[in-house]
C-alpha cells in the first residue's frame, strides 16, 4: 500500500489540498460503503441481478473505499501495510491457536 | 409507531408481499444511512451546500431509513414504541444518575 | 413520533444540552446500525445464533438507531411523522402504479 | 495488495474454509466500518478523547475493514491494485481536467 499513501500524499501536496475533517471522511466512507452494499444486494439480495452486471462497479466501489481510507491513514501517520498484516495476523494466530488446541 | 408498523404490515399482507430476508434489509440500511451521510457531508463538509437546498432530502432519506426499520421490525415482531422509549430512558436515566450522585 | 421528538427535546432543553454537530450524530448513527448489522449477522449469518438470543439486543439497536435520528431531527426542524409516512406512500404508490399499469 | 490477497485465499483454502456470503461481508462491512466511526467520533466528536489514546485502534479497525474488503474480492476474483489504482486515478484526472480547463 506504500506506494498508494505516496501517490495520494504527493499529489494532494502538488495541489496544496488539505484532507477531509476526519468525520468528513467518515461520513464519505458511509456513503460510498452504503453504495457498495446497494450493488451487493442487486445481486444478492431481492432483486437478482447477474453478478456480471456489476462486478465492475463492485470493483470500483471498493477501491473508493479503500481510497477514502487512504485520506483518513495518510492525514493521521497511519501505516497501511501494517495494519493490514496485523488484521491478517489476527485471523491466522486465532486459528492457529484454535487447531493447536484441538 | 404503532400505526406505521400496522399500515406496512396490512399493505405487505395485501399483495403478498414478503418481508426481505434480514441480511439484505441490513444492507438496504447501510445504503440509506450512506445516502443520507452524504447529504449531511453536502452541508456540513468540505462541500459547503446550503441547509435549506437539501433539508427535504434529508428527511426523506431519514423517512426511508426508519420504513427500512419499520419492515425488520414487523418481520420480528418487535414493538418499536418500546423500542424507542426504551432508548430515550437510557439517556434520561443515565442522566439522571449523573445529576444526582454529583 | 411528535411525542418522542417533544420528550427528547424538552430534556435537552431542561439540561441545557445541545444536540450534537451533525458529523458526529452521522458517526453515531455508523456506529448503531453497525452494531445492529452485528446482531443480524449472528443469526443470518455463518455463526448461526438462534434469533431469540439476540431478538432483546436487536429492539435495543433500533431504538438506538432511532433515537440518534430524532436528534438530527430535533436540531434541523424535521418532522419525522411527514417523513416516515412519505416513505410509506412512496411504496404504496409506486406499487399502485405497478399494478394498474400491468 | 497482491500479496495479501494472495496470504489469505492461501490460508483459506489450506484450512478448508470459504468466504462468507456477500451480504454477510456486507454486514460485517457495516460493523467495522462502525467500529471505526466510533473511534473517529471519540476524538472528533463531543467525547475529545486525545488522538493518541486511539491511533492504535484507529489503524487496527482500518486493517479490519481492508481484511473484510480483501474476503470479498477474493470470492469475486477482483483485482485490488486495480482497483485503488483506478480510483486513485479518478482523482487526479478529475482534477487535471479542472486545473487544464480553467
């Protein structure tokens, strides 16, 4: 992810730009989590639509996503990559633990 | 509450309607409520709209996310006059307790 | 909900209190509906609670959900009975449509 | 963010498991994100908890969602890098059409 929070940062510097008030952020990842749930549901949900039919706008809602919260790590010193790894490592140690004990 | 509860529930009875299943209700909130945190970042974010150019957006997106609310309800038989006044006494009693002690 | 936003209202105003700025009841209300998505997961989800293990937690979050909404109301002049019954018509209405049309 | 995806359908797959249904991811989605806005809200809204206190937790919610995020890419075959890229990509050409215009 270093190279994304790079290209972000260098870019909002370029512009002189400021990022969002951390509930500004919030409230866009609401919103574009609120998107990515309405294409979910097409597909999932009620109305049946062919998964092909939106993979594409799953995919782009998902990096919108995943930017949003970009601005949010790069405007508080957060580091992606790390945090990342430790939510992986979380899963793996507590089935680890949960085999070993068995 | 009550006859909010009743009017959706004659209506979905009426055309055979049936109520979605949870999970896809909880998805349909997370896009109302993403709808609406966009209107609310419209005005109070960077983007600076005016109050009154998105008040009646507002309320209709708030409208839709209690119906939302309203179908889970009646598919779980949950009494949301109880529900509400419930959580209106926790923040009364809490406060209560506060005032007293000090 | 005339006399639930009135409740509400007068103990802010008795207390002194002000609602909170919109970002953060927007936040809240994130913060709600995720733990009622909680909730529902547990059911409907992979880790299979029965409902009525969760059913009392459920009333609980949408009350919370509820309650966070009359706040935005209160503090922007929203009548939350105009708007729930739009979100109903609408649905009566577009169904209406549907069915004399067909 | 190949490499993660790639940790984790690896770890999936050795232990047999499969990726949750997409409206649970969705749900699960909706907590963390929740999770998260709680945070936000403890500094930014009325609380004024101090960043410090939560920086940590910060950046382990933020894990969290991007963990969620990979789960459902994994079960939909999308590409993350392509999708940050683009997004990222998105911003910058949007902008470079409003500086080159004006």
């Amino acid at each position: 992810m270093k190279k994304y929070q790079e290209q972000v940062d260098v870019w909002f510097k370029e512009n002189k730009w400021e990022y969002w008030q951390p509930l500004a952020i919030v409230a866009r990842l609401f919103e574009e989590g609120g998107e990515f749930s309405r294409l979910v549901n097409h597909v999932y949900g009620p109305k049946k639509k062919k998964v092909d039919e939106v993979v594409q706008d799953m995919e782009e809602e998902i990096g919108d996503i995943i930017y949003t919260l970009i601005c949010f790590a790069n405007s508080h010193n957060i580091d992606l990559d790390k945090a990342i790894q430790k939510s992986i490592d979380k899963v793996v140690v507590r089935d680890k633990d949960r085999f070993t004990k068995s």
